[in-house]
C-alpha cells in the first residue's frame, strides 16, 4: 500500500530539525532572494529555510527549469549529471552544507537524503508532464498546481503562492515567452480561477486536496 500524502510529509520537519539540532555548530549559509549558489564536487545542499530554482542551459542558451528546491529538499552536483547545472535562490533562504562523506558515513544522514530525492523525482515528473498539453493556458495551470502541492500556503481567500517568481521564471517553466504566459495569468485572473493580492502574491482560488498540508510557501511576481 503506497503512503497517504500525510505519510510522506510528516518526516520533513523532524528530519530538518534533526539536521539542526546535531549540526548546531555548523553555520548555516543565508542567500538573498535572486543570489547564485555555488556548486562544489563533493558537498550537497539542504535547504533549511526558502526556495532555490534548479537550472541547465539548452545547446540553443534558452535556460531549462529542472526543479523547485524545498525546506528539507538536497540538491548539489554529487546528485547530477547534467552540465551546466546551476542553483539560484528564489526567496531568502538559509542552507546547510554537507559532504559526501558524511553522507556516506551516517545511515540517518544516507536515509533523509534519498527520501527528499523522492520528492524531488516527483516533482520532475509533474514538471515534464506538463509538456503533453498543447495549449500554454493548460500548461500554466498545470504549474500552478503544482506550485499549489509543492509550496502553497492556506489562506481564507484562497492558497497564495508567497516566493516571488517572475513571469520569465513561470515562461522558462513551460516552454513559453514571457509575453504569452502575462496574456494567460491575465485570462486566468478574468475567469476568476486566480487573482493577485496586494503585495503582488499569486492566490489560486481552486481547491487543491491536501494542499495546504506542506506548510511551505511560493508566489509570483510580473517583474
């Protein structure tokens, strides 16, 4: 019987704040929202707070969305083959550094690491399937959904998306321009299926199960 999704998501904070608690010592490195990531051979990731965008680049230099990285979720070249492979925070976000080593050595450290790869392989999944819809307002939907499971937040208005991305991020995602996927949120907005707060937040108006189960959070900017 395959896990419920409460199941798969209750080990992610006790798993953070075992990393924390065993590694208090060891300083956590902080980004600002847009910041690069440095990439090392022999040392991954973990994100302890915020969101990263995962990156290649095409042979025609158009940029290629690989993934999302989430609180508890590892991402590093010893967990790629790809090249160029690039890491840029999408929100502020505090990491933890781990080598290889450590992993290899620590049976705890080896478990948390492959079951967030699970996570992360779904997600690539989800993000693939998203090229069998031929219209960009499917494809768009589909993403914001998927935002929606990854990164959304419960409000009384409706699950708002709280990392800012811009419309290229969004663009880049689905194999569009930028110009399209604006004429589309626009669409989107006048049918009433999403609208834009205040503080220029993304708010998807239709229910997702389980949703807001994550806990975490993600938004949208037209910049």
């Amino acid at each position: 019987m395959s896990p419920s999704k409460s199941d798969r998501l209750s080990f992610q904070p006790d798993w953070r704040r075992w990393l924390e608690e065993i590694y208090r010592d060891r300083s956590l490195y902080p980004f600002e929202g847009g910041q690069p990531i440095p990439l090392y051979p022999h040392e991954i990731w973990v994100v302890s707070r915020g969101v990263v965008q995962l990156t290649t680049l095409h042979s025609s230099g158009d940029e290629v969305l690989l993934g999302f990285v989430c609180p508890s979720m590892p991402f590093g070249l010893p967990l790629t083959n790809l090249e160029p492979y690039q890491a840029i925070a999408l929100s502020d976000a505090d990491l933890m550094r781990l080598t290889v080593m450590e992993v290899e050595q620590s049976p705890q450290l080896s478990k948390g690491i492959v079951r967030h790869l699970v996570r992360r392989l779904q997600q690539t999944e989800a993000l693939l399937a998203l090229v069998n819809h031929r219209r960009v307002e499917d494809r768009l939907r589909q993403l914001l959904r998927l935002l929606q499971r990854e990164v959304g937040q419960e409000t009384k208005e409706g699950t708002r998306l709280t990392v800012r991305l811009t419309h290229q991020h969004l663009a880049n995602a689905i194999g569009s321009t930028r110009v399209t996927v604006t004429r589309a949120l626009g669409q989107l907005q006048e049918e009433g299926w999403l609208s834009v707060d205040r503080s220029r937040h993304i708010v998807l108006h239709e229910a997702l199960p389980e949703a807001a189960e994550t806990g975490l959070e993600m938004g949208v900017s037209g910049v």
